[in-house]
C-alpha cells in the first residue's frame, strides 16, 4: 500500500462527495410504489436537494439517516474521535434546519423521514398523504 501523506490523504478524501442515501431511498421508492403512490421525482434540481419532491404539491421529501442527521433516539457517536463528530452532526441538523424554513419561505411543504421509521411504513404513508393533501401547508 502506497504510504500518503496525512494531508493529501485528508486533502483526497475531502473531495470524496456522496452519491445520496442510496439504501433509504430505495426503500422509501419501495414503500411508495407499493402504495401506489405516483407524482414523485427524484434527483430534481431544489434547494436543499431532497431526496424525492412532488412538483404539483409543491412537497419536498427528505429521508434523513439517524447517524448523520443527529437522531435524538439512534445516533450513536464513535468513541473516537468525539471533537470531529459532535460539530459535525451538529452542523447537519443546523443545515438541515435551514434547508427546511428557506424551502418552507419559497412556499414548499417539507416532509422529514427518519431512517428508522422506514420499518413502519404504514406511518410513512399516512404521513405522506396527509402532507399531500395539505399541499404546501403540511408540517
């Protein structure tokens, strides 16, 4: 194995950017076809970059990881390196924050879905179609 220096390896890998969240996704597309639940778009240029929106209700879909979105009930932090990780999901949720009231200020309904809750998708649907029904006025 090639021996690197720490700062180019630090320099490499901060220019590794992630392709979304690929498994969550697919399981929220699978819920939602499974439900029959149709008007949705992927990968669509928005503020913020939700995973899924539905353009006519003006709905912006996030499923947020646990880990890296701050879950108050499953992120669990590594035991090493604690001076990174805490700013570092802290500074998610603030973004995540953001994100939300500037969608919400453009006049979108945002709809946040915890990783964990994509096990209960009957809630997810419910959920999904109140906030669609709500138009840009769901919580």
């Amino acid at each position: 194995m090639l021996d690197v220096a720490k700062s180019k390896r630090s320099q490499v890998m901060g220019s590794v950017r992630s392709k979304g969240n690929k498994t969550t996704e697919l399981k929220l597309m699978s819920i939602l076809r499974a439900n029959s639940i149709t008007g949705w778009r992927r990968h669509q240029p928005l503020y913020g970059h939700p995973d899924f929106i539905f353009r006519v209700q003006r709905l912006a879909v996030f499923v947020d990881g646990c880990f890296w979105h701050g879950c108050r009930w499953h992120c669990r932090l590594p035991k090493t390196r604690r001076r990174y990780w805490i700013p570092k999901i802290a500074r998610n949720m603030r973004r995540d924050r953001a994100v939300t009231k500037t969608l919400r200020e453009k006049g979108w309904g945002v709809l946040r879905i915890w990783e964990h809750s994509l096990h209960m998708p009957y809630r997810i649907v419910l959920r999904l179609r109140k906030s669609l029904a709500l138009g840009n006025r769901c919580d």
